[in-house]
C-alpha cells in the first residue's frame, strides 16, 4: 500500500485530471480585449488612431518645425506601430486632453495664490 506519502501521491495523480476536468475552459483570458474608453471628440471620419497621428504631427511641427526631421519621423512611426496595433491610441489622447486643460488652466492661476 506504501506509506503516506505514496498514498497522498498516487491521490493526487488520480484526482488531478477529474479536477482539471471540472473548469471550464479560460483562452477567453488570453484573448485581447479593448478595454480603453473612447476619447470622444473625434472629429467625423477620423478615428482614434488617425486623429492621435494628426494631433502628434501638428505637434512635431511645432517641436522639430518643418519639415520633421526624418530620424524625427521614424521614430514617431516606430512608436505608432505598438501604439495603434495594441489600441492604446484613446489613451495617449486622453491624456493629452489632460495636459493641455491642465496647462491652460495653470496659466489663469497664479503661482503665489
């Protein structure tokens, strides 16, 4: 018969696959969901992804001036590539929103108040 460890072992070995059994299948787990909220001002015929291209090119232009440096350009395509595939595109306008309501309204308040 074996000692306890043996019996707890041969337990095991015969319980596991009617325990596995049991649970339903979970690859809906693995599957890549779009949890991000929706930025809504989207101007019509424009989505996430092309509105955040337009809005990252106009600021390019205003950082690097024109024409956007080519090294400029690539990197900001390599970035898009993770950016647009992964549907992280809402995200980056979010936050964008935020940052310029956040420096607009920095300038109307004074630094001594």
């Amino acid at each position: 018969m074996g000692g306890p460890g043996e019996q707890a072992q041969r337990l095991v070995e015969d319980n596991t696959l009617l325990i596995a059994e049991r649970f339903e299948p979970y690859d809906e787990v693995f599957d890549h969901v779009d949890e991000m909220p929706r930025f809504p001002d989207i101007p019509e015929g424009e989505t996430q992804e092309s509105w955040l291209r337009k809005e990252v090119r106009k600021g390019l232009v205003v950082r690097y001036g024109d024409p956007v440096p080519a090294h400029v350009v690539d990197r900001f395509e390599t970035e898009m590539s993770v950016i647009g595939p992964m549907g992280f595109s809402a995200y980056f306008l979010v936050v964008a929103d935020i940052c310029c309501h956040a420096c607009r309204f920095a300038s109307r308040v004074s630094l001594s108040h």
